[in-house]
C-alpha cells in the first residue's frame, strides 16, 4: 500500500510574553532605534542582540525584523559614505543641491572640513548635515541599483534630525526602489511608522 504522506504538523501558538518581558523588548528597540538615530551602529546592534529573545509574538517579531533591516542597510550607506571621504581630494566640488556647491578643504575618516558660501565649517563624520551625507554616498553608490535608493533611504528614516521632507524623500527612494524590482522595500516600509512604547497593547 502507498504509504500515507506526513501530516504537517501544526504550528505551536506564540508563547504569549510576561509584561516584564514587554517592558525589556521595548526599552531594547527604542535604546537601538536612538542608537541608530546617532549612527552608533555597534550600540544598536547590542540593543537588537538584547531584544531577539524578547520578540515572542509575531507582531513584535515583525518590528524587530524592520529595525534590524534598518539597521543593516543604514550600515551599508555608512560604508558608502567612507568609501567616498577615502576619495575626496582638497578643493574638490560636491553638488548638494541645484543651487548649492560646496568644496572640500579637508577630509578624512573621521572629519570633514568644508566651504560653503565663502564660510569654513567643521563636521564629524557622525553629524553631517543629511543633504551632504548623501551626497557624499552618491558620489560612491551605483546608481544603476535600486538598493542605492534602498541605502539611502534607510539612512535617511534612522535619522535623529530627518524632517518630514526628509522622510517623504526617502520614501520616494523606496517606492522607486520597489517599482525597479527591489520588492523587499514593501516589507520594510512600515519600520517608518514603527513605535515601540505600545508593545503592551499586543497582550490585550
């Protein structure tokens, strides 16, 4: 006789979190979300590494998934952005915008030394204003890749100083994305809505 094929099992329910539980998962996303706000990656990662065993229910799975995804990609754009500091030469141009030019005067791992409008200024790699982040990474990204808009965009929404403008831009870079084939930016899209002070309510 044909042997009957195997049942599929059927899936355990999620083991349902105490609220102490809750509480550390909340406090873990939000340390790693202002920790990747900051580009303090190795922190946030930290964070996210304290936050795996806390995420029991789907939903909060889901947002630690999000802010993982994030995270990765918001790496890979710092990793553009010091490829490109590597390459820049005293009294290079950078375009930040149609209307704004700036030129370098000093550049390296840590530092960028600019002039603007006739005015010096000083920024650590870590507080450079959005616009020159990015322009900056474009100057090394493929823009032939839809994960350049990817990359750019995490950048953008992990942001501590993103305005509204800001992320309405970076959303238009993953719809492009997305539209271009690159379709795990749908999955990734809610992670700019993501709050993490309502956990709680899952267990009701």
């Amino acid at each position: 006789p044909t042997p009957s094929p195997a049942s599929t099992p059927m899936p355990e329910p999620a083991e349902m979190p105490t609220m102490q539980e809750v509480q550390a998962l909340a406090k873990a996303l939000s340390t790693a979300r202002e920790a990747l706000g900051e580009m303090n990656l190795d922190i946030a990662d930290a964070e996210l590494a304290k936050a795996q065993p806390l995420a029991k229910l789907p939903a909060h799975q889901a947002k630690l998934d999000r802010l993982k995804q994030l995270t990765h990609y918001t790496r890979e754009f710092r990793h553009a952005l010091e490829e490109s500091l590597k390459g820049l030469q005293a009294g290079q141009s950078i375009p930040i915008s149609e209307s704004t030019v700036v030129a370098v005067v000093e550049a390296n791992a840590n530092t960028l030394i600019i002039k603007v409008a006739g005015v010096t200024r000083r920024y650590p790699v870590n507080e450079l204003p959005l616009g020159l982040a990015v322009a900056l990474a474009d100057m090394w990204l493929d823009q032939g890749q839809p994960s350049s808009q990817l990359v750019k965009g995490a950048f953008v929404v992990a942001h501590k100083k993103a305005s509204a403008d800001n992320i309405a831009k970076a959303r238009g870079w993953w719809e492009e994305a997305a539209a271009r084939g690159l379709t795990l930016v749908n999955d990734l899209m809610p992670v700019i809505e993501d709050r993490y002070d309502n956990l709680a309510d899952d267990l009701k």
